[in-house]
C-alpha cells in the first residue's frame, strides 16, 4: 500500500513542470506497506534527503559525457537507465560505455532506453533500438520505451503506435511485458495518448517534478518515479542529472528485473 502525507496537494501539470515551479516544495513522506520508507524534499532533487531503505538511481546519456560508473555504485545507486538510441537514426555514442560500465561496478539492474518517434515506423525503431543492445539480455536487464513525442500524430495514432513498439519489443527480445517499461507522464500521455490503456501491462516509469507525480491515465500505478533532474549524488561526481525511485524494497527490484525466481 502506497501512503502519501502531503502538506498541499499538486494539481496535474499539462507541460513537464521545472524545478524552479515547486522551489519550497513540501517534504513527501511515502511508505509502501511497511517494506520502505523514504522522504523527498522535492525543491533539492537529492536521494540524501531519502531515509535508509530507498531504492534510487541515475538516468543518464551523452550529456553526461564519460560516467565514472564507481561513483554511482558507491553513492549507493541499486539500479541505472541510459538512452541507447531515438528514431530511425540516431544514437547515443556513450552507450556502450554505460552498458558495460554498470554491469562493471555491480549494479545488478540496468536499462536501456529508446526515445520514440511516433511518425517513423515502430518496428524499424524496434530494430535500430536493439541494435545497439548487446545480445543475449540478461537477468536484470530492462528495455524502456520514452514516449513524450507526438511527432504531429493523433492521440489514437500514438497509443496504437506505442502498442507496435511494445509488442515488436517482446516479440524480438522474448522479454515479458514486466521487462519492457514505459517512461512518460501525465503531461504527455493524457492529452497526446488520449490517457489509452494500451500500455498498461508494462511497469510504468512516471516522470513527474512535483511533490507527487500525477498519474497517465491507463495505468494504475507508478513502479519508478524520475522525481527530479537536479539530484546531485545520484549519478556521475559533480553533475546533477534525472534521479528516480522505484516503488518498493530492493529485493521486490530484483525480483521485478528477473533476478529472483
């Protein structure tokens, strides 16, 4: 169970709201059943601010350039996302580097993601996005579709979109739905999706910059939450990028990634 104690609820964004919208944020207090417990002060955008227990970590790209994966590991991080690709086209010339560099340091749950384009084809993207993955997939591995584009498609165009992309992904990689994530939110897929169901067997990963992040309509509930992209001491020394954390203990991470039968 997922409790919330807010000192003033947050209305639903339209756009991604910044972190200079909620400076003096309330402190959210959450714990889910007894299992974790942590706090954010959303304003700060630090896992430190977290009590012993949360299970955080770092999403990451070429914008990050070199990411010494050590510091990561040592900050405590139990799991990491990096972009692999976006479209027909493009790639992220550090993600091998990441791929690898987490595996390196021992952080046992990583994923790749890719940024989709739903005015290109959905199952090339599928192709050029696993292109970039070295194969065999491991326990632990995940695959995230970001969806936050329209690419001037209807609602229905992009649920229905998003499903090709979903299903080829499954179908390629032999991945259960529980292994192939969504990234977006409220902001987007309400309104650009039409709020459809489409998705709502893969976990969601919910971005959201407030003090509790509003819901896409679809699904039932958040299993990682990008809270912030200021976090400080969640990722590369020195340099603040996206931080996330996931719904629930470390052990229900592993078991959610394929690493516990």
């Amino acid at each position: 169970m997922l409790i919330i104690i807010l000192a003033a609820a947050a209305a639903a964004p339209t756009t991604q709201p910044s972190d200079a919208q909620i400076t003096g944020a309330p402190i959210l207090d959450i714990s889910f059943g007894g299992d974790v417990a942590f706090n954010i002060s959303v304003g700060g955008g630090s896992p430190s601010s977290m009590r012993p227990g949360s299970v955080f970590g770092p999403d990451v790209s070429h914008y990050q350039g070199t990411v010494r994966w050590r510091d990561v590991e040592a900050a405590g991080a139990s799991f990491a996302f990096a972009k692999a690709s976006e479209g027909l086209h493009t790639t992220d010339d550090q993600f091998s580097a990441n791929w690898a560099g987490m595996r390196a340091v021992g952080i046992k749950v990583r994923g790749a993601y890719h940024f989709g384009h739903p005015e290109e084809d959905a199952l090339a993207q599928v192709r050029h996005f696993l292109s970039q993955i070295p194969m065999p997939l491991a326990p632990g591995d995940l695959l995230v579709l970001d969806i936050e584009a329209a690419g001037g498609k209807s609602p229905s165009e992009v649920a229905t979109w998003t499903g090709d992309f979903l299903g080829g992904l499954m179908k390629a990689t032999g991945l259960p739905a529980s292994r192939v994530l969504v990234y977006t939110g409220a902001w987007f897929w309400n309104s650009q999706a039409g709020g459809s169901s489409i998705a709502s067997e893969h976990p969601l990963w919910v971005s959201g910059y407030v003090s509790a992040p509003p819901m896409p309509k679809g699904w039932a509930g958040w299993t990682y939450w990008q809270y912030t992209d200021k976090a400080t001491d969640c990722g590369p020394s020195g340099s603040a990028v996206d931080c996330s954390v996931f719904h629930g203990s470390l052990d229900q991470l592993h078991a959610r990634a394929g690493l516990l039968s």
